[in-house]
C-alpha cells in the first residue's frame, strides 16, 4: 500500500521488484521449507530497511501523493497504533514485524509487531478517522485452506503429520486473523477476496502470480462494485477502475 502511495511505480512493476529481490538464495531453495530459512533469516538480520531504502528513500508517509496510513500493534499498551506520518520505511517495518519471528521494535516506549493481530482489515479506521464515504477492502484471509501440514478433517491419527515451530507459529496467526476479520471486515461497504490459501507466507519468487490472483479477484466483481457506486454518485464511474 505505501509503496502505491508513493505514486512511483505501477502494481504490476511493484509486483516484479518483490518477485526479483526477494527470491530465496539457490541454496535455500533447495533446502526443505527453505523459503521459510529465507524470511526468517531476513528478519533475524534485519535486511528489510535495507532493501526498502532504495526505492522510498528517506519519504515522510505525509510527502506521499496518495494519503496512506499503516496498522502496527503495541505490545505494551496492548492497542493498534496508525501511523499517518512519519519515516515511510519505518512504517513498513512496523507493520511487517512478524511476531515470534522477529523481536518486537522498541520505540518511543512500544513495542510494536504486525497489526494483523488486532486488526488484520482496517476498514473501520478509514470510517472513523477519516469519515470515509465508501470504503473497499481486499481481504487476503478470507479464503482459508482447509489443511494444515498436510494435515485435513478425517484424516486418522497414525496418518497425520506433526507440523514444524514455523509452520505452528504462521498458521496460528492465520487462525487468529481468520476470526479476527468476522468483526472487521464487516464494516466495509465492499470487500474484494483473493483466493491465495495455497501461497506460502514467504512465496514472495511468485509475487507476480499472486499479483494475478488479487487482478482476478477484482474484475470478478467490478461488475458489482461499479453499481454499488453509480448508486453513491453516478460521477465515480465515468471512466474506467481498471485499466
């Protein structure tokens, strides 16, 4: 989303930066769950600021030609905080700061993780902080894979896998979010669900396919939304959402 904001570069172009620096070593991809040595090794390293500077720079979130907001969570306070201004990159990072896999970002006496554990679609602070008339959300939880480990319903005990740390810690995130998004994606007046239970937290190499599946998603329902919003103002769809 801030990388959007910044106006700089096209979805699809965005999508082929992410697919070009962040594909696992040839060495990773080899190894069993290697993409996942991969993310957490980026964590662990802290290589994201690094990778991120390049292309937004030392951007302020309210130098930005599109306002953008990001959602991190504070573990002392225990409350979402929303960052409206402020170091665009740290911004990401906060946001992104997978809890168990990386350490908490201590700043300004918080300790900040992924939003996504208080509030994974944040429709409702486009409603209440900026008194939104319309809001859509894209969200990417909504389709949730029935299986885990290769694990699935009826399957019998002597038959069924025992699932990895990384593997338990993502999926229990994936669960939480799961629950999570009955109260807040419900508060948007159009929602748009990507079906993306079969990509990996770290199949970042695909970034260009999954992409593809959010594209789809969309035009699938363009059809819908454009009514919603003729009804709203017919001025909203005088020229073409997608090009």
């Amino acid at each position: 989303g801030i990388f959007h904001a910044s106006g700089f570069l096209t979805p699809e172009q965005i999508a082929n930066c992410f697919a070009r620096d962040l594909t696992p070593t040839s060495v990773e991809q080899r190894l069993p769950g290697g993409q996942n040595v991969y993310l957490v090794r980026k964590y662990r390293s802290g290589q994201w600021d690094s990778m991120l500077r390049p292309y937004l720079h030392d951007w302020s979130l309210e130098q930005l030609p599109t306002s953008v907001a990001s959602v991190a969570a504070d573990l002392v306070s225990g409350r979402q905080i929303v960052s409206r201004i402020g170091d665009a990159v740290q911004a990401i990072l906060d946001s992104i700061n997978l809890p168990g896999i990386a350490a908490p970002i201590c700043r300004d006496s918080m300790a900040l993780v992924d939003g996504g554990i208080v509030n994974n679609v944040p429709a409702d602070i486009l409603i209440q902080q900026d008194q939104c008339d319309f809001v859509i959300a894209v969200d990417v939880g909504a389709k949730f894979a029935d299986q885990f480990a290769g694990n699935r319903p009826g399957m019998k005990t002597d038959q069924m896998n025992v699932p990895g740390v990384f593997q338990t810690l993502m999926r229990s995130l994936d669960v939480q979010q799961r629950n999570l998004r009955a109260v807040h994606a419900r508060v948007a007046d159009f929602i748009i669900e990507p079906d993306v239970s079969t990509v990996d937290v770290g199949d970042f190499q695909h970034s260009v396919q999954i992409a593809a599946l959010g594209k789809a998603a969309a035009e699938s329902v363009l059809d819908e939304l454009v009514g919603q919003l003729r009804s709203l103002d017919e001025s909203l769809v005088l020229r073409p959402l997608l090009s």
